[in-house]
C-alpha cells in the first residue's frame, strides 16, 4: 500500500481528455476546500513556448489547476519530448522511465496535499517499459480508478473492454466520466443510457458525469457537469478531514 490519499484518472484510449476531466476534479476539490495536486507521472509531447522553455501542455494544465503550489516537475517528473507512445519516447531519448521515481514522486506530492488527482498516459495497459505499464503503476500507488470514456463511435466496447482489464488486474474502478469527443454521435443519449446500465450492472460502478462537448473545455465548466453528490460520497471524508483542518 502507497498511503496515498487520491484517485487515479485513466482512459478508454488516448485523446479522450484525461487532462481537462483530471483539471475539473482539482477544481471541483479546490471549490469545496480540499487542497489537491494533479500527478501526471509520464507525459510523452513537448513544445518549446515563447521563452525557449520546452512545456508539456498536460502537465501544464495540471499544475495551472493544482490548489496547492507545484512545480512543473513535482507534476510531471517524467517528460518526454516525443509525441509517442512513452516506453517508445523514452528509447529514442535513451531515458528509461524510472518505476520507484514516479512512486516517490506521487508521496512527496501527497505529502503536501490531501487528494492526488493523478493522470495516466494514454489508455490503462500502455507499455512504460519492458515489463511494466500504466496498469502496474495505479497497482504501485494503490489509488482507485476513475474511468474517462471517450463518447464516440466504438465507445461501448471500449469502455466496457477497460472496465473488465480494471478488474482483472486487481484494481478498483470507482467512477467513470462520459466525456463528449464527437458531438454528432448519432444516439449519444442511447450509447450513455448503455454505458451507465453496464458499467452498473457489471462492476457496480456509477457514473461521475457527462460532460458535453465545450470550446473550449475549461475546468470550471467541465466541473459543472459532475454529479456533486457522486462525487461527495467518494470525496465527503477526505473534505471534511480538510475542513476541520483549515
């Protein structure tokens, strides 16, 4: 066990907006006094900005929404240049992506924090080396799982597929977020009443919102969507240990 108060925020595949769902739940914390950090471990895709700095977006936006000050690398202590697959991006820069790192790095955070929001690379299973991957990660840090589903054409399957793969390897799926990535899905509200019958059904698992899709999606909007009183029963003693604190 890590010891590690938080959640761990995957998703149905890559693209599906971790990050901005992972920025709504700081913000949802930070609006009912919980003083939470956002974890991206591993974050492959870097871009210089106007200053020469070489920036993660993701990263970034974490740690934009973090209630409590952190740096850059407390939020991502593993970036990568490559827009790639991780384990990939860190061979072609000849950068093995450090397991007991990430672990230490998300319990210092933790220790200035009462939640970890903590976002995965890419979907549940990806690869951050020759024997590991994200799913062994979420093992490491001992932190429920809270689903993103990329609301689009394929959806069920996906959702469902990850669902089981959350089971089988001996994690907790807590949640799941319906997130709006094609706004002309035809029968949107068809494919969610399906999402949120099986993913009941089969792993007792209830939905955290769905959020419609914004331009552009910014945490406070997107934490508009959420289901407060979900959330609440999941969160409620965590914020009420940060209150009484305070």
């Amino acid at each position: 066990m890590s010891g590690i108060n938080g959640i761990f925020v995957t998703g149905t595949d890559t693209e599906v907006g971790k990050t901005h769902i992972s920025a709504g739940l700081l913000h949802w914390l930070c609006q009912r006094g919980v003083r939470a950090a956002g974890y991206k471990p591993v974050a492959a895709g870097m871009e210089p900005n106007a200053e020469g700095v070489w920036i993660n977006e993701d990263v970034a936006l974490l740690q934009r929404h973090s209630p409590v000050p952190v740096s850059m690398a407390q939020v991502g202590p593993c970036q990568l240049r490559t827009a790639c697959a991780p384990h990939i991006a860190a061979a072609l820069e000849q950068r093995p992506i450090d397991r007991a790192a990430l672990l230490q790095g998300a319990q210092a955070l933790a220790a200035q924090a009462d939640v970890l929001v903590v976002e995965g690379a890419g979907g549940l299973c990806i690869p951050l080396g020759p024997d590991w991957d994200s799913a062994d990660l979420m093992a490491d840090l001992a932190l429920p799982v809270v689903l993103v589903v990329g609301l689009r054409l394929g959806c069920l399957n996906h959702a469902i597929l990850t669902a089981e793969a959350v089971a089988a390897r001996g994690l907790r799926l807590v949640g799941w977020v319906g997130n709006t990535i094609d706004p002309a899905m035809p029968h949107l509200s068809d494919n969610v009443r399906t999402l949120t019958h099986e993913l009941q059904r089969r792993h007792q698992v209830p939905c955290w919102g769905i959020v419609p899709h914004l331009s552009p999606p910014d945490a406070a909007s997107i934490a508009r969507f959420f289901q407060a009183d979900v959330l609440q029963a999941h969160f409620g003693p965590l914020h009420a240990q940060a209150v009484s604190s305070v």
